[in-house]
C-alpha cells in the first residue's frame, strides 16, 4: 500500500503567504521561504506553492522564488501560477522546482497537457482544477482563481486532463476551500473511481478526522491544506501519528 501524502500549500499573492475563504477574503499567512522551510523539517511530504493572482494579473510565476525554495527544502515541491507555455517550465525546472501545477491555461489550451508531458514526463504534470457545484448538483470547472465559471464538467474535464498526460490531478471544492468542515469526499471518490492516476484532495481540512475521511471515504492519495498548518491548529506529527492510528499508511517522521 502506498503512503498517503500530507502536502502543506502555500498560496501566493505579492510574494506572501495568503489564506482565504471560499477564494476570498486573504489574510496574510507568513514568508514562503520560511513556512516551507519549517514544513520541511515537520515532516510533511511534499509543498505546493501556488500565485493565485499570476493568471489574473497577467504574470508569470517568478523562477526567484522557486529558487529560493530550492534553496531552503530537502522534500520535493510544485509550483504553479501563469504557467502558458514550454519555456515557463524550463525556467522553473532549473531553478529546482519537481512538478509544475497548471490550471487555467490547460483549460484554455487543453494541448499544453500534451506538450508538458512529452516534453517533460508526465511525472511532471500536475493538473489543478478549481470546481464548485452548480444548481442540480453538477460540478463545473472554474477559472483565474475561480472567477471565471467554464461550461466544462469536473469529471469530463480530469478524465481528458488524464488522457493527454497529467501525472496528477490536484482538486480543489470552492464551495469547501478555507470552510475547514471537510472535503469533498463524494466528488473525490467519483473522481478516484474514473482515473488511475493520483488525486490531490484540496479545500475543507479543519481537523486530523477530516483526513482520514479523505484518505478512506474520499479515497484521495494525498490531503493537502493550508490554514490548519498555517496557524497551528494542526500539527503534521500529530497528524501522521494520528493517521497511523486509524490504519492509514502514511511515511514516519523523521
């Protein structure tokens, strides 16, 4: 049995850490550099930095932050925000970033997927999807930070994101984002039912049950979260030990 991962996010906004509700209402969070520092060495298993505003504001995500990162983490690491192109890889490749997150712009130019993968390996690839559920309870992609509502369906959209070579997909449930009442557990198992590649569990952690859920109900290969580690309401040890506990393999900390 693979471990499950426990994978902190740090989202981005002016080169600070930022955590909201429902995608809105930021409040400052802390240095990047030194929360991934301090996740690192408490034992999580991999970090997501994401710009939330590259996109929107038309940016591209900056190469000195991945950097920088590199500098400071000894656990592998995404990074996303106004990825378009090839070329946005290759800088953020060499600048010691694992995976690249993209979101909108695969949406846009479902193709990028394709030139990712072969260019890179699909290892690489790691598709975010921001969805919330609409009137009759069907679940639609949104874009640029979830201001923009697509015609795209959630399941439509990962199987295809599956087929031209996400190496992962990384979900995130507005309408549970920053609630900290839970996860998607029923569109996750869906989800996990239809593909065969990783599924990232994002939006709605608020205790250590909320993870085992995801892991069991949700059927999810990672949990990811931001406030709860943020703020220290929950402790990655604690939580793995917690974890283990309850039959869930996860990785020893150090």
């Amino acid at each position: 049995m693979l471990a499950k991962r426990i994978i902190p996010c740090l989202d981005i906004k002016d080169g600070r850490t930022v955590k909201g509700v429902n995608f809105v209402n930021l409040r400052d969070a802390g240095d990047p550099v030194e929360l991934g520092a301090k996740y690192s060495q408490a034992g999580a298993d991999e970090l997501v930095f994401l710009d939330i505003t590259a996109t929107h504001e038309r940016r591209r995500t900056l190469a000195d932050l991945a950097r920088d990162i590199a500098r400071h983490l000894n656990i592998p690491f995404t990074i996303g925000g106004g990825i378009r192109e090839l070329k946005d890889v290759d800088v953020l490749l060499d600048a010691g970033a694992d995976k690249v997150s993209i979101n909108s712009a695969a949406v846009r130019r479902p193709e990028l997927i394709d030139e990712l993968a072969y260019a890179f390996g699909k290892q690489f690839v790691v598709v975010a999807v921001d969805a919330r559920v609409a009137e009759g309870g069907e679940w639609y992609v949104h874009l640029n930070g979830g201001r923009i509502k697509t015609e795209h369906k959630l399941f439509d959209w990962v199987t295809e994101a599956q087929e031209r070579g996400a190496g992962e997909i990384l979900f995130t449930s507005m309408d549970h984002d920053g609630t900290k009442a839970g996860f998607a557990n029923e569109a996750l198992a869906e989800m996990s039912d239809r593909l065969s590649i990783p599924i990232i569990a994002s939006g709605g952690a608020g205790n250590k049950e909320h993870f085992a859920d995801v892991f069991t109900t949700g059927k999810a290969d990672a949990g990811l979260a931001a406030s709860i580690f943020h703020f220290g309401e929950v402790e990655i040890a604690d939580l793995k030990t917690y974890l283990a506990g309850e039959g869930v393999a996860v990785r020893p900390v150090d």
